[in-house]
C-alpha cells in the first residue's frame, strides 16, 4: 500500500502506483547474493511497525527502557548544554509509535514555546496514530507528519530555515546499517543541517553477550515473529511463496564486527518463487537469509564517528547501567 499526502494533518492510501514498483526493486540482488538476504528496510510495514512496539515491551529487550530511562531524566541537561533557545523544529526518523519522544518534546517546551514537531517514517499508520497521542497530549504543538524514506530521501526532509532544527535519531536505530550506510547518512545529514541545528542520536553500547543475545530472542517470541513477518510481508507484497513454518529466527552475536546478527533459517532445500518480481531463489537446507545487523558501540567509537564526519560531541548521557548513550551533536 503506497501513502501519500494530501494536506497537513491528513494521510491518504493509494493501491499501486509507479513508486510501489520500484520499492521492492533491491530484492533481487539482495536474495541472489551469497549470503542471501532481506534489506531491513521492509520489517515496517504497518505489521511490522506494531510487532516492533511489542519487542520494545519485552523484558529482555533493554535498550528501549535504558533510552527512555536517558530521555526522562537526562533530557533538561542536555539541552541547556547545547544552549537551545527560541523556536525549535523537533524531526524525528523512523518515529515509529515515537513513545520515548514525548518525554524528550515536554523537555524541549520548557526551553521553547514554539515547537514544531514532524514524526517521519514509512509506516502510515505508526504515523498516524503517533500523530493523533501527540496532538492529544500536547496542545500546543505543531504535528506535521511525514511519510518519507529518509534513507533514500534525506534532501527531502522538510528542515526548517526559521527555527532550530533538533533532528531525533532514537532507538539505536543507526546501528542497523552497514558501516558505509552509517557514514553515507551522517555525511549527508551534515550537508542539509545548519551549524546551529542539532542532531540527537541513540547508540546501544558493547556489553556481555548473553544481555545482547537475549534481547534479540525474547522468550515472548516477538522478536521471532518480527523476522518471519519480512516473509509474511514478501509473500503479500511481491507474491512469493515462502512456507513460514519452514523458517527458523536466529540471532548471534558477532565478536568480529561487534553487531547482532539475525537470520532465518531454512528448515529444508527449498525453491521460493518471488511471482511479481519474476525469479525463484534455492535455498540448501539450513542455509540463512540475513535480515538484520544490529550494530553495537563503544564510546570511543561513537566520538569517532561524530568525528570523522564533521560533527561536534556537545553532550552525551549513560543510562544508570550505562547499557545505552544519547549523543547531542552539532
Ligand atoms: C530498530 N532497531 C534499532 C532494532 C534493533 O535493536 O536493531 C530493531 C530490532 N530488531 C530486533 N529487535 C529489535
């Protein structure tokens, strides 16, 4: 389902259109490629979207607790740090159902009293109703959503030329591209924001594996659930016709490259056909499909990383386990 908007406040849906087609565009090569794999880019369609807010509920997934943890007590600090004043255009990416935003925008009123707010993300209706809780809470904001894939579209994010742009990377969110993805997007975010706009931005840090292994297999099975839906989702959208059962999640972690790594798992040899897309892939039995790396960091990386791409560490806070950090840069 292709969304697309209309006005201000108001999201519309369409059937199919040219965009939808060229969406799914990337499949072929990265399924055809050894490993194979599913960009994780398609986890949010709208299922998606409400199966992650329920991970982000389990107990064994921590870095939600420990940013929100950061963002209620530690958000005052870092905005008199970075001397915010005057009107703010708080832009969020991937919003998702945007929970942990709300502590952060109450802070950000204390400063400001004319706050602008604009959830981005692909999912419609995460935006819609995160929209409708923040216009509910918050009278005197501004909501102005927007469905957009920043990743692609980063020169299309609607930056403001009269306010302070605060731009919200939250949820670790960074860590699930590749290390050339993280640089490409932090050299281009550079370019379109200003010297005296912001960016906030999450890292879950390095820590014992066994915390990290548990919180990619949730015994509620969420996180399980979370990966098969990218087979669910091909099936619907493309036509494939993955047998589900026939998949098993499994998620490690990687001391070499200091990541999560998730994958499916073929129960046996099998032929899919992806239908709509035109071409069949072979899976031996046991082979993977990667579908999603989970990047981890340690502080010294995360300072690198503003660093090398032309941003100025003003401020970071720990959570009390210090398990996670939210980075202010400029
Ligand atoms: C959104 N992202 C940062 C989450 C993560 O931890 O990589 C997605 C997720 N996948 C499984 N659990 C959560």
């Amino acid at each position: 389902m292709a969304v697309f908007w209309d006005s201000p406040g108001t999201l519309t849906e369409s059937r199919t259109t040219p965009h939808e087609a060229r969406e799914f565009e990337d499949l072929r090569e990265a399924l055809e490629g050894s490993p194979k794999r599913i960009p994780s880019k398609y986890f949010y369609d709208d299922r998606g979207s409400e199966i992650f807010s329920r991970i982000m509920e389990t107990p064994e997934y921590y870095p939600t607790r420990a940013e929100t943890e950061i963002l209620v007590q530690r958000s005052d600090r870092l905005l008199v740090v970075g001397g915010l004043s005057g009107p703010v255009h708080v832009v969020e990416l991937g919003a998702g159902d945007g929970r942990k935003t709300a502590h952060f925008l109450r802070a950000v009123q204390r400063y400001s009293a004319h706050l602008r707010y604009t959830p981005v993300d692909i999912s419609a209706g995460a935006l819609r109703e995160l929209s409708q809780r923040i216009k509910k809470e918050f009278a005197d904001i501004e909501v102005e959503p927007r469905v957009l894939d920043f990743e692609s579209k980063l020169e299309s994010l609607p930056l403001s030329r009269s306010r302070t742009n605060m731009v919200l990377l939250l949820g670790s969110s960074i860590g699930n591209w590749l290390p050339e993805e993280q640089s490409r997007f932090l050299r281009r975010l550079r370019a379109v924001l200003s010297s005296h706009d912001f960016l906030l931005i999450g890292f879950d840090l390095k820590k014992e594996a066994s915390i990290l292994i548990a919180a990619y297999n949730d015994a509620l099975g969420w996180t399980r659930e979370f990966n098969l839906n990218l087979l669910e989702r091909l099936n619907r959208d493309v036509g494939a016709n993955f047998v589900i059962d026939q998949f098993r999640h499994h998620a490690s972690y990687n001391p070499a490259t200091g990541a999560m790594e998730s994958w499916l798992i073929a129960q046996r040899a099998l032929t899919v056909s992806l239908r709509r897309l035109n071409f069949s892939i072979h899976l031996k039995a046991f082979e993977g499909i990667h579908v999603e790396t989970s990047w981890k960091y340690l502080p010294s990386e995360i300072e690198q990383l503003a660093h090398d791409h032309g941003f100025r560490c003003i401020a970071h806070r720990y959570d009390r386990l210090h398990r996670f950090r939210v980075d202010l840069w400029s």
